[in-house]
C-alpha cells in the first residue's frame, strides 16, 4: 500500500465500513490493516480455515512438549483428544 493510500486510509472511521463481516473485522484489527489486507486480497475470494484447524501445528507442539510417556489420558483431556490421538502423534514423533 502506498503513503497516499494509507493516508487515506486513516481518515477512514469504523462508521464508513458497511455493517457486516469487514467492519467485524476492522474493528478487531484496525481499519488500515483491513485495508492493507484488501490490498493483499486484491478482489480474490478466499477460504478461511477455522481457528481449531489452524492452530492445531502449534497444538501438537505443546502436546508434545508436555508429554512424559505417562500423561496420555491428561492431555487428551485438557486438548480435548483422544489418547489414541496423543499417541499417534507422539510416536510420530519418537520415530522421526
């Protein structure tokens, strides 16, 4: 985004934003970055994941962090898994 568009773009109040998912959204993470993701965008349609399916490489980071060898059915339930799950993916990781 150019110096004159963000310019612009700062004049911009949460009220200009036609009510729905975008003004959401720029309230959330500000209108020049709406902007700026506009800019990125550039008109595509996109699909969003959702948040569970995004964050799930840095769930299993953790899980494996915590894991002990011991602690299967704690972290199924605190991560809301299965243990089978916990340990797929921890044994995933032992071989690898």
């Amino acid at each position: 985004m150019d110096a004159l568009t963000e310019k612009i773009a700062q004049e911009l109040t949460i009220d200009m934003i036609p009510d729905g998912i975008w003004k959401v959204v720029a309230q959330e993470i500000g209108i020049v970055n709406i902007v700026k993701l506009f800019y990125i965008l550039n008109g595509d349609t996109v699909y969003a994941p959702k948040p569970e399916r995004i964050l799930v490489p840095a769930r299993n980071k953790l899980i494996l962090r915590e894991f002990t060898g011991y602690n299967c059915d704690t972290l199924a339930q605190k991560y809301g898994l299965t243990t089978g799950y916990i340990l797929r993916l921890c044994k995933e990781k032992a071989k690898g």
